[in-house]
C-alpha cells in the first residue's frame, strides 16, 4: 500500500501526545519557521508536564505578540523547559515562561544556542553524549565532566531525544520528504531526525516524485506525519518566491 | 565640559575598518548591526547568521518592507534582510559547527563588561538577574576573532572596562578588541593596551573611565574612522 503521512486536521495529528512528554518545537527570533498551527492544537488537546525544547520558550521580545510556543506555558501545560533563549527582551513584558520560570513553576536548562543545536543533532544521530569547547570557565559548566583535549577543555553534553517534534515546513511529499524556505529551516531539520513522533506542519504537500530528491532536506523516514496549513497568516511572506536571485537587489 | 565622543555609527565605521576582503563576519545584535553598513566600497564580506543562513544581503528598510519582507528570510535578530546571489541556507546544528569549526573569521558582539584579561560578559540582562545566552557563548569561545563594540561606560557612567567581571561571563579570555566611543583596546598577554583614542581625548582621561590598568601604546594615534 502506498505510504501516506498526510492528516486531515491539527487536532488529530496531536491529538495522543501524553501527560510527561518531551516535545521540541521549531522555532527561533521571529515567526519564521514556527509551527503555529500544531502548537494551537497542542494548547487545544491539553497535555500537561510537557518538557519543551526550543530555541527560546515563547513570547520573547521579538514574538510578544505571537501565539507561539508561549499559550503553552500561558495554559500552564509545561513543567521544564530547555532552551538558549528563554527571557522576554522587554523587561516591562515578561514572558509567561519567564513568570513561571522565576516563580519556580517551570524549570529552566538554558543552554548555549549551539550546544543546545547540537544535543538535539547528537539524540537523533545515536551520540549518547559529546565534548563541546564552548562553556568552560563560564556557569554552564556547573555541574558537567570537563576534560581536557590537546591541552583545551571541553564540557561533556548530552544528546536530547524527544516524543514529539513539532516542526514547520515549506512543502512536503506524502511519504514525509521535506523541504524548507529561506532561514524557516533553522532547528526543524535537526528536530524531526530525534522525536519517535515527527509532525510536520507545511504549506503544500505533493506527489511523490514531484520534490527533487536532490533537493531534499529532511528524508522521509524521519517524518511520520504531516498536515497542511489551510489558514492565512498576517505575516509577510511570499510564497512564489524561493530567494533565488541573480543579481544583487 | 564633557568632551565629545563618537556616535554609535562612528564605533561601527573603526570596527568595519578591521574587516578584510573574503572574510566571513557575525554581528551581534544591536550596535554590531550597523557595521555591514561602513564596510569598504570594493571589500567583499560574507555575513553569517546563527540561524542558518550565510551571504545574505543588507537589512530591509521600513520602504522597502511591502515588497522585501517575507519570516522566512532573516538575520539572527529577526530583521529582514534581502536575498543576495550566492546565498545559501542551512539547518542549526550545521550552523554553529561553523562556529565552533573556527570558521568564522570575525565576530562582532554587545559588550556588558569586559576584564583586563579580556573576558567577556554580555548575556545577563543588567539589574534583571536573568539573560539569554543565545549563540553569542559559541561565538565569543570559538570565533578566529572577537571584537567588541560599545559605549565606554554604562548609561550611569560606570566603566565596562574593569579589572574583574562582576557578572556572569560568555567567555574568559575570548576578547581580541575592544572599539568604544573614546578608545581603541587590544588584549595581550600583559594586558590591555590602549591603541587609539577620539580626537580631543588623552591617554589619562580615558584611563579615568576606565578601571582596568591600561598599556599605553608607544604608537598611540587618534582614530582614523576612513
């Protein structure tokens, strides 16, 4: 039987995420690259204890006014978060994570965005565990082994794996293949390759055969499901273009 | 009076003076922004950012933004900027092994404090007790180069130059240049030497402002921003 991946709706493409799940959801300053749609179903269908795991944990400077990852913590579904980004640049608007983080609701891991980028790589590539130069000296070796290699330190940091990715896509075939706009690809490659469950949210889906294989980012064995955004956003985005230019503008 | 010191574009024009043809430079957020708009007419930089994402073009201006803007093409402070020919896209984890690969020749990066041994603090937000460490750790430890760029004191005129970080650090060590509105430091192994200075300052009115012990250097010019 031919493999399709393709779910009708959000809701039921999320709908068996458990209390206690570890999810990494795609995501970085600005809208790009967000998975709006399944984030709303996720707050819609309730799941609580989530552990998330994102550049940043919603509703910073940048995405105030964003329904992203933040309705989440805003509907108090999250009880970890790990992420290198987590506070509002705007000390007068505190991000709901932030209030919870220091009301001691939420746990907090931040993590140096590469490492962070890294863990996430390492969990879906089978790396246990790697040494990474970047933190020693610093307070994000309290707590790591520290080894010395040729006579520089390097901290010990583990690989992240997930239950669920929520990841944001431009277009994909039924049997999973992905394939990305612009900087929207930022975490969701490395996202879909160390979740058991990857959903993808995406612009368009096609035939197989019809995305290029040498085009193809994300393969398909590491995407289980995908639904297609209906919805038009207010964000400007236009989409027949691919930012291939000729000439400098 | 106070004397005169230079403007934030001014920082930006002495720090783009240190770039060379091909190189491959960050900026950070903010001030170290504005370089890519002082870079020598002829001198070709390749801009990478953390979210994956080299050769891309200048910032979207607000006239432009009806045509150009588009979340799917951004530099790492979520501004748009414009596509450019020979761009190319890439995924996180791919962008900071470029990083912590050494490839990237020039960073440019916000200053909170810096030590005389030329380490670096920058992430905590001041008098907030929280911060974002973001890409900016991987890129002051593993940069070839870290230049940062800033006001030589805080908006309470205490000095960013200090013997000892009193907030938590990006990295030891990691600081190659310091460019400010007044001065010109460069980290050795003996300390910081004071390289250049604005016109009208002298060397002992910028060592006033500043905590750490300074070098002079023999060679000690005013500031050629061309």
């Amino acid at each position: 039987m031919a493999i399709n991946k393709v779910f009708n709706s959000f809701q039921e493409a999320v709908a068996d995420v458990k209390h206690g799940s570890v999810i990494f959801i795609g995501n970085f300053a600005g809208p790009g690259g967000t998975p709006f749609f399944l984030i709303k179903a996720l707050r819609d269908q309730g799941a609580k204890n989530l552990t998330i795991v994102g550049n940043t944990a919603g509703g910073i400077g940048l995405t105030l006014d964003y329904d992203d990852h933040r309705i989440l913590f805003q509907n108090h579904q999250v009880k970890k978060v790990i992420a290198s980004f987590p506070f509002s640049t705007s000390p007068k608007r505190p991000s709901d994570a932030e209030k919870q983080i220091l009301a001691g609701e939420v746990e907090l891991e931040m993590c140096p965005q590469g490492t962070l980028a890294e863990r996430i790589r390492a969990g879906g590539a089978g790396i246990v565990a790697f040494y990474t130069p970047t933190g020693p000296g610093t307070v994000i070796e309290e707590g790591k082994e520290k080894s010395y290699f040729n006579g520089r330190p390097y901290l010990m940091e583990y690989g992240l794996k997930a239950d669920f990715a929520l990841v944001r896509a431009w277009k994909a075939d039924t049997m999973g293949n992905l394939i990305f706009r612009g900087t929207q690809r930022q975490f969701n490659p490395i996202m879909a390759m160390g979740a058991d469950i990857t959903v993808a949210e995406v612009d368009e889906i096609v035939q197989p055969g019809e995305i290029n294989p040498n085009c193809v980012i994300v393969p398909s064995l590491y995407v289980q499901r995908i639904v297609k955004v209906t919805e038009k956003t207010d964000f400007p985005r236009h989409l027949e273009t691919d930012f291939q230019v000729k000439e400098e503008v | 009076m106070a004397k005169e010191r230079l403007s934030r574009e001014a920082i930006a024009m002495r720090v783009a003076k240190e770039f060379f043809d091909g190189a491959i430079v960050n900026l950070g957020i903010g001030l170290p922004t504005l370089c890519s708009s002082f870079v020598p007419e002829g001198m070709q930089i390749t801009y990478h950012s953390e979210n994956g994402v080299l050769g891309f073009g200048r910032v979207v201006m607000d006239e432009d933004k009806a045509q150009w803007a588009d979340i799917d093409l951004t530099n790492a402070g979520g501004q748009y900027v414009f596509p450019k020919p020979g761009m190319c896209f890439f995924h996180h984890a791919d962008s900071f092994a470029m990083i912590r690969g050494g490839r990237i020749d020039i960073a440019v990066l916000g200053v909170l404090e810096v030590s005389e041994k030329g380490d670096l603090a920058n992430w905590m937000f001041p008098g907030r007790g929280v911060g974002n460490i973001g890409g900016g750790m991987d890129l002051a430890f593993c940069a070839k180069r870290v230049i940062g760029a800033t006001e030589h004191t805080t908006k309470d005129g205490k000095a960013k130059l200090i013997k000892q970080c009193t907030v938590p650090l990006t990295a030891p060590h990691c600081m190659d240049m310091l460019v400010t509105d007044i001065a010109v430091i460069k980290f050795t192994p003996k300390g910081p030497v004071l390289k250049e200075i604005a016109p009208e300052w002298t060397a002992s009115e910028v060592q006033e402002l500043t905590e750490a012990k300074l070098i002079i250097a023999e060679d000690l010019k005013e500031i050629e921003l061309i």
